[in-house]
C-alpha cells in the first residue's frame, strides 16, 4: 500500500473510531509502528488529525473564522440554547466568551430576564445591547480579527477582577481523556481564566466536537459542571463523560 492510500486508510479509520492507536492501526495496515508513527506526523503536520502519545485522536470539524462559524450547524445550536437557558436566573454575574453556541444562547434570552453580563465578545455584546434589563460589562484588550473578540493579556487581566456565579463557555474540541482544547493559543488561556474565576462552568458543545482534540489545553473534564449538547445524553459516545460524574443536558 503506498503512503498517500496508508494516510488516507488512518483518516477514514479515525472520522469512524474518534482515537486510534499506533498498535491498532498498524495492525489494522499490516505495516510497523514506526511507519504509523510517521503517518500520524505528517498528518498532525498537516492539521488532518492530532498526534497524541501511543496514537491519534480526530481535530474539531469546527471552521476557524467566526463568520463560517457563525453559519454552521444553526438548528443544533439553537437546540443547545434550549436546553442551557434553564440556568440562567435573575441576579446573576455571567460570564460568557466568544463562542457562536454561546451567541444563540443570548439570542434566546428572555426580553425580561435581569443579568449581568461580562463578555469578550462583540457580536454578543451587541445582542445585550438590545435587553432593557441585562446590565453589560465589556474586556477590552486586542481583537482577534478570526473570532471576533478580545484575547489578550488586558482581557485576562480584566477577568481577573470579577467572579462569576456562571460561565457559559464555548468549546472547540472535547475529549474525555485530553480534556478541552482550543485552536487559538490567547483564547484558551483566557478560557482558563475564566473558569478560575467563576462558580459553575457550563460547556456548550455540537456532538461532532466531542472526542476531538485541539493543540492548545483549557481543562480538564472535571472542571466543568454540565456539558450541554445536540443530542440526548444517553448518546454512546457521551458515556465516557457520564461516567466521570459530569452532568450532561
């Protein structure tokens, strides 16, 4: 079998299984681990698939730029807001980061629910703008022209001053050994802030993020209190996370 045929064989293996080992696919293939190994490489190289030791896991399916994004996968998101909504209650402090999820979220908002909310984000800060009753504090700090938001070192020094009741915190990729992870290095450590400095974190998350992983580390499963998804959470794929103890909507 040649490389091209090999490395195409390892993907379609990966977009079925979610993670795959080198001992599994070499098997799989018929060829070395060392010649996996060098596969997955190239493929990690090439932003197909992330390389993780003793094997590979799938990369978010999620377009990068916020405008793609902000497209994608609307009904789902739609759902997801649904369910997350429950959560919100008058009087609380809200945090809520750059995500497209997170912006359905506040497009279903109640006209009279009574929040204050704390955001990087300026297509939600628009949306806020609109409700008569949702007091808004912006972080300001650089833009990041692919999300649409601020992230830099003035916007986590920012964070730092507040604690939240609730994060409502949007996901790139979900894995329920690797933990979240983002794409954008400055995103994801202000993710990570964020989470510090609130009481209860609740993740919104398509079920094709789920059992991906990105290059850059936000936290681990159990710094998360619900994870809400597209699909029920009876779903095979969410058992993993269920049996961590995550609440999952």
């Amino acid at each position: 079998m040649k490389k091209e045929e090999r490395q195409k064989a390892i993907l379609e293996y990966l977009s079925k299984e979610h993670r795959v080992s080198s001992i599994e696919l070499s098997e799989y293939l018929s060829v070395s681990e060392d010649t996996i190994r060098r596969d997955l490489k190239e493929l990690s190289d090439q932003g197909l698939l992330k390389a993780v030791r003793g094997g590979a896991v799938a990369p978010s399916p999620i377009p990068l730029h916020y405008r793609k994004r902000e497209k994608h996968d609307i009904e789902n998101k739609k759902i997801i807001a649904q369910k997350a909504i429950s959560y919100l209650k008058d009087g609380q402090v809200v945090f809520i980061d750059g995500g497209t999820t997170s912006l359905a979220l506040v497009a279903s908002f109640p006209y009279d629910l009574k929040l204050t909310v704390i955001t990087n984000s300026f297509p939600i800060a628009s949306l806020v703008e609109d409700l008569p009753n949702i007091d808004l504090i912006f972080a300001g700090g650089k833009m990041c022209k692919t999300s649409f938001a601020t992230s830099s070192i003035e916007t986590i020094d920012f964070f730092r001053n507040f604690r939240a009741d609730v994060f409502i915190l949007g996901i790139c990729s979900i894995h329920h050994e690797r933990g979240i992870t983002g794409i954008l290095y400055d995103d994801s450590v202000l993710k990570k802030n964020m989470i510090k400095n609130s009481n209860f974190v609740i993740a919104l998350s398509s079920i094709e993020k789920v059992e991906t992983a990105e290059s850059y580390f936000v936290c681990p499963i159990k710094d998360i209190d619900v994870l809400v998804t597209n699909v029920s959470p009876e779903d095979e794929i969410l058992k993993p996370y269920k049996n961590t103890g995550l609440t999952i909507l």
